[in-house]
C-alpha cells in the first residue's frame, strides 16, 4: 500500500479533512465544547458528534462533563505529546521579538530585544538562534519541544516559493527563503508577512477577536497590511496582498523604495515623519520623543501626524471599500501617537471612502501595541505545524492510512 495516495473527492477523504478542522482547532484555540467545534469548524453537530467519538476511541482527544449556557455539554480536550509549544519570531529593522505558547494559546513567554538597523542579515540570525536558545531554557524546553515556528518579517513573503520578494523593508533579506532560516537557525522555520501575522494576533488576543471581517495597519519603518476575510487570514493568490503602504496617494511625490512614485510609505511611515521634525528641529529626533512630542500637542509634530493620517485614511479607505472590513486596527510604533494620529485617519477615511462603508466601518488603535507580531507569529506556527508534531505519536499515520485502507477497498 503506497502511503498517502486518495482520491480528493472520496468520502475517506472528506473525513480525514474534517478530522483535521477539529484537531487544528483545539490545538489553535484550546478545549471547546462540541457546539463551540461545529460553529468554529462549520460542521454539523451530528458530524463533530461522530468524529469526536471516532478520535477518542484513537486515543487522540479526550471527553469530559461541563456546563455551557446552563445545560449539560461535552467538552473536548486535544492529547498532548511532548513537542507542545509553538514559537514566534518579529524580525524589525531595529528589534527582534520572540513569544512562546502553548497550544490553546497561552503564553509561556514573550520578549523583545533591540537590533541597530544596521545589522547584517547573517548577524541577525544570530542573534535570534541566542534568543530562541536562551528563551526555551528558560522554559526548561529543547527544540525538540516545538511543533513549529514562524518567522515574521517586515516585508512581503511569495507563500507559494517561501521567499521574501521585493517590498522589504530589509533590503538584505530579499531573496531568502524558509530554507535559508531553518538552516541558520538549526530547525523547520516557516516565513510570513509581519502585518499577517499582526492580524492573527488582533483576531487572537485584540479588537478582532469577534470580528471576522477586518483589516490590520501596521505603521512602522514599513507600512503593510493584515486581512482576515470571513474569520481566516487572506494573503491572496501569491501570499502578498496587503502592501497597502504602495498605495499611491501623490502621483507626483517622492521617489518610493519600490521605484514608483508617491507611496503612502513617502508620506506616513514612522522615518518619514521623524525626519520632517529632525529638520524642523535641526537635530535628531527619536522615535520614543516623538511619543512624547505628540502628546503634549507639539504644533510641529501635529502637523507632520495629521498629514500622514489623512494619507492614510485614504488608502485604508481605497482597500475597505473593496474587501468591505468592519473595522479597521491601527499598529505598529506610529500608533503611539495616539488620538494625533487616529483622528486624521478617521477623517481621511470618512472623505474617501464611500457612505456605507465610513457609516459602518469603525478605525481604531491596536491594544497590543509592540507584542503582537510575535504572538501572532507563534499562533500562526500551531496553525500550520502537522498534527502528528504535536499530538500523539504516530496521528497523522493513523489519519492517513485510514484513507489509504478505504481508497483501496473502494
């Protein structure tokens, strides 16, 4: 019998993709009742009733009494083995961030060190396998703990090839795949957009947790875009939609990294703005002043903010009145501006986009503030990693030649 080889459409098939939904699932969002995994997983509750039933009698999950809504319900709890920890890693031109949890998402650990922009790619990752080392002992873990990894970066990520593109804040990082990282650092590495991986950490912890329409911003060196559609992250055909900060707000403007010309990123991104005010100011200013710049209501700074703002809420406008997002969540280190900057987006958005959309739509700052990327990147590692990583030994076996047997017999 050749391992793995069914047929797509085969009732076998359907089953083990359906296996699949409810085990991805728990692991992502913990235990849940069996109504909570048919409204979660979009099945019916006769179908999560037998399939829960058919992975407990596997050894795979477990089944115990609760109370939901004031009546008797059946919880179900995911079987752990020993690789049961996910991580995420925020690559920034002048951070790293890492976060550690455990599936159901809890957080074990989460920190974040400064870099110099000026690091050197290899330097980096360096300095990231330190960290990822230092903070799983820590933990009292070894690699052989995790079930997956994620590495967030600044910059537009070709899911299908698993290479970041052009778009970069990191020029450097450019043609580096998954492979290139998972060799630098000793283990499986997976790659993803830093926007992306924000929105997952909004719909985890953040204002989109009950949302499952909505758009994340992330304002940094960079400006990019997160999208969750009908509860789930969407990239797009290539893995890169959201490169909302090459949107063109001034035809005539500045010359853009990217080769065009009047990006949003020539206008609202957080160097931008601080080198308008080191010129005003004739001196350097940093990012942390800027914070407190803002909230004194500097005439300068408010100026330089509210423009950006207004930029901003036209692009944002632009992309909601296409994906038609219920709200829309500001993040990333320009945020901090607060109420400076979310009060020209808000009116940048009202002006551009159209009735229905500015009427119903809310704009509002992240709660996360810098911690996100990184949890979302771990959450999304949980998402991603084989059940057979992280559940007991030999899952994905049993799932799989469950369907070879019924193909054959077919």
């Amino acid at each position: 019998m050749q391992r793995g080889h069914r047929r797509p459409g085969s009732t076998a098939a359907l089953r083990v993709s359906n296996e699949r939904a409810i085990l991805r699932d728990l692991l992502s969002n913990g235990p849940a009742t069996q109504s909570e995994l048919a409204r979660r997983t979009r099945l019916s509750n006769g179908s999560v009733s037998s399939i829960v039933k058919a992975l407990r009698g596997r050894g795979m999950l477990e089944t115990s009494s609760t109370v939901a809504s004031g009546r008797r319900a059946t919880l179900v709890t995911p079987r752990t083995a020993s690789r049961t920890v996910a991580v995420g890693i925020d690559l920034g031109r002048s951070h790293i961030g890492i976060a550690v949890l455990k599936p159901g998402r809890e957080l074990l650990l989460e920190k974040r060190v400064a870099m110099t922009p000026e690091t050197p790619a290899e330097q980096a990752l360096a300095d990231v396998r330190q960290l990822l080392h230092a903070s799983l002992g820590e933990l009292e873990r070894t690699t052989d703990d995790i079930a997956g990894i994620v590495f967030g970066v600044p910059g537009p990520v070709d899911r299908e090839r698993g290479v970041v593109v052009d778009g970069t804040i990191l020029p450097e990082w450019v043609g580096r795949s998954a492979d290139d990282v998972s060799t630098a650092l000793g283990i499986r590495v997976d790659l993803a957009n830093d926007a992306d991986v924000g929105a997952l950490a909004e719909r985890a912890w953040g204002s989109g947790s009950e949302i499952d329409d909505f758009l994340f911003v992330k304002i940094g060196t960079g400006i990019g875009a997160g999208i969750v559609a009908d509860g789930h992250l969407y990239t797009g055909g290539f893995g890169i939609a959201g490169e909302i900060g090459h949107s063109t707000v001034d035809p005539t403007g500045a010359l853009c990294r990217c080769g065009n010309r009047g990006c949003l990123e020539t206008v609202a991104a957080t160097p931008v703005i601080l080198q308008y005010l080191s010129e005003a100011f004739g001196r350097s200013v940093s990012r942390s002043e800027l914070g407190e710049l803002a909230s004194t209501r500097h005439r300068a700074t408010m100026r330089v903010v509210q423009d950006a703002g207004q930029a901003l809420g036209q692009s944002i406008a632009s992309a909601v009145n296409i994906l038609g997002s219920k709200l829309v969540i500001i993040g990333g280190p320009l945020s901090e501006t607060g109420d400076v900057l979310l009060d020209p987006v808000r009116e940048g958005f009202a002006r551009f986009a159209i009735p229905s959309v500015a009427e119903r739509t809310r704009v509002e700052l992240s709660r996360l503030g810098e911690a996100g990327s990184a949890r979302g990147a771990a959450s999304l590692a949980f998402d991603r990693a084989d059940e057979s990583a992280y559940l007991i030994d030999d899952a994905d076996n049993i799932l799989l030649s469950d369907v070879d047997n019924n193909s054959s017999a077919s």
